[in-house]
C-alpha cells in the first residue's frame, strides 16, 4: 500500500506541474484578449478562487480535475513579463510567412512565450521535456499543423541557444531559416 502512494506522489506532481502550463498559457491568453493589466500575483489569487475546491471548473480551466502547481503559473507569468523583449525576438527568429504572429491565434502565441521562457529563462527542465510538455499543449487547442510549429519552433530555438537537443530526427517539419 506504501508504494503505491510513492508512485503516484510524482505523477501527481507533473500533473500540477502540466495544470498550472495550462493554467499560464489560459491567463496570457485572457490577457491578449482583454488587454486587462493584472500582475502574475494577482493573476494566480484570481485563480485560486476559481479553482479551489472545485473539481468542475478544475476540469474546464486545467484539463484535469486537479489544482495546477501555483508557484509555476506565477514563475511562468511572472517570467513571461519580465523577459518579454527578449522572448518576443526569439519567436521573431521562427516566425516565417506561414507563420506570421499577427495572423496566429492569441493561445498559439501564448504556447510560445511560454515555451520559451521556460526553456531559455527558467532553465529548471530539459529542452527535450519543455518541447515536449508545450506539443502536448497544443494538442489540447489545435490539430498538428500547429502541434508541428510549436515542435519545429522550440526545436529549432534549442538547437540554435543550447547545445543539450540533437540534430533535428525530421519528425517535424523544417522552419524556414
């Protein structure tokens, strides 16, 4: 019975670690749409009454009936503001003409800064794990046509800024240099 609990503490952990993913890219979303200036303190707050306790909305906001790991969303949009310029060159870097960021979606976008930030400012995670936690992301609000941008992108940022991703294996397509 004991380590059946050990074993599910981690998956509970990545699942709050995957929520509160979800949970920053909702907000920078929120945000692009109603141009409502809130600081990541008071971004989280407004969550918590949101979700605490309730399973229902959880479902609705996180994907899962589960509260998302706080102290992550407020890394991550904390750090998505503090390092915006910086960000925002770097998604200009895999921005092509079929992908023009004023003709993305506002949640594409968001996947991106926050991609991003986490991969090249936060620098907790492996590029591999964040490329792979953002595609996963994105499947929950597009088809692959945009899971493969968000896969081309990050990769193509790693393998350019860091030296810990391989040479691309073709599974997504290139990104015009």
């Amino acid at each position: 019975m004991e380590s059946e609990k050990k074993s599910s503490a981690p998956n509970s952990s990545l699942q709050k670690k995957t929520a509160a993913r979800m949970s920053a890219v909702q907000s920078l979303y929120k945000f692009a749409m109603s141009g409502e200036v809130l600081s990541p303190a008071q971004q989280v707050l407004l969550l918590k009454k949101q979700l605490a306790n309730n399973k229902n909305e959880q479902k609705i906001q996180v994907g899962s009936p589960i509260e998302p790991n706080y102290k992550l969303v407020e890394m991550l949009l904390g750090g998505v503001e503090e390092w915006a310029p910086k960000i925002d060159s770097r998604m200009q870097e895999v921005l092509n003409e079929q992908w023009k960021r004023e003709r993305m979606s506002p949640v594409l976008v968001a996947i991106l800064q926050c991609g991003i930030f986490e991969m090249f400012f936060a620098k907790e995670i492996a590029p591999k794990i964040v490329i792979d936690e953002y595609c996963r992301l994105t499947r929950n609000f597009f088809e692959e046509p945009e899971v493969n941008f968000v896969h081309a992108a990050l990769s193509k940022l790693a393998r350019k800024y860091t030296d810990k991703l391989p040479p691309a294996e073709g599974t997504a397509p290139p990104i015009d240099e």
